[in-house]
C-alpha cells in the first residue's frame, strides 16, 4: 500500500475529491492531511472522510523536523500539494525527492511563481487575454512551480469570461485529472 500525505491551506475541495477517488483503492490510501491553517475547512473534510489532519506553524514547515516525524509516523511515501500556499523547505525535499507533486491552476511556465495562486492566476490570465489556461501538475522543487511538468490539461478562455467562470472550468480539469495522475505517479507511469 502506498500512503499518500495532502498538504492544504484552505478549503480542501481538491483534497476531498482525491480522497474520494483513492477511497477503497485496492494500493493507494490518503492516510493524513497536513495544513498551515488551523480553520482551514479541509480538516472538516479530513474528518468526514476519518482521514487525521493536523496543523503546523509556517516556521515548523520551514524548518522541516516535525513534519518530517509526522509523516514518518505515517509511513508517507507521496506529498501531494493541493491548495498548499507556502513553499516546501529543504528537508522535506531532501527526504522525499521526486515524491512531492502539485497543481497549478495555469499554464506553466506562464502565471507561475510566488504570490500566483488561486483567484490571483486566474485574474492574470484574463487580463494578459489569453485564449487558453489550463492545469499543470508538476514535481515539485526549492522553486515556486518550477519542477518538472508531469502533465498539462487546457480550456478555452472566452472573451467575456469573469474569473469565477474561467476558474470555475479550471477547478473541473483539476478534479478530473489530479487525482487520475496522481494514481499513475504512484504507479510509476509518468516519471
């Protein structure tokens, strides 16, 4: 079996529709949810699905020692960022060398980097008017959205698209294909 660790900031509905997805996987479980965010709603959806989540300081992430314990303690083989807003240190890194993988809401390399996440990527995209955006789920490195590309999935972006509608056909290309790559990581069919 294969023990899978979310790291989250917020809300957590990427990080349900993973574990839906891995539910009853016959070789991969999401066995433990790590936030930066105490009221961040993903614990609430940790718990729903009996997955234990626990909170760390952004100076515990930093330095790496408790997370590293925690996810000893777990047996994590993966990190999978899913809404996770700080940058993954050294240590971690070190202890999981190409196990860590993420989701851009964007075209990477473009909209990428510190301070591009969410609704901010989203607005970037529309007001460059791009025709296009997408998803890129990448390895992740000592870099914002810097590691390799694993896989890219694109949809249109219209000439009169708000950023709740433009994310909104993001957010559904994140839910239809994070969790199928993930799988195939895992399995070692991307590397």
């Amino acid at each position: 079996m294969t023990d899978i660790a979310i790291f989250a900031s917020g809300s957590g509905s990427n990080a349900e529709n993973i574990a839906n997805y891995f539910c009853g996987h016959a070789d991969i479980r999401i066995s433990l949810i790590i936030s930066n965010n105490a009221d961040a709603y993903v614990h609430e959806r940790a718990r729903r699905h009996d997955i234990p989540s626990c909170t760390f300081t952004k100076e515990e992430f930093g330095e790496g020692s408790k997370i590293l314990d925690i996810l000893r303690e777990y047996k994590i083989d993966f990190i999978v960022l899913a809404g996770f807003l700080l940058k993954i240190s050294q240590p971690i890194l070190d202890a999981f060398p190409g196990r860590i993988i993420n989701v851009h809401p964007a075209l990477l390399p473009k909209y990428g980097g510190k301070g591009m996440y969410g609704d901010r990527v989203h607005q970037a995209v529309i007001d460059a008017c791009e025709t296009e955006s997408g998803i890129t789920i990448h390895y992740v490195n000592e870099h914002y959205d810097e590691g390799d590309i694993i896989f890219q999935a694109t949809c249109e972006v219209l000439p009169l698209d708000t950023l709740d509608a433009l994310a909104s056909r993001v957010h559904a290309l994140e839910y239809a294909h994070f969790p199928r790559v993930i799988e195939a990581v895992v399995k070692g069919l991307y590397m």
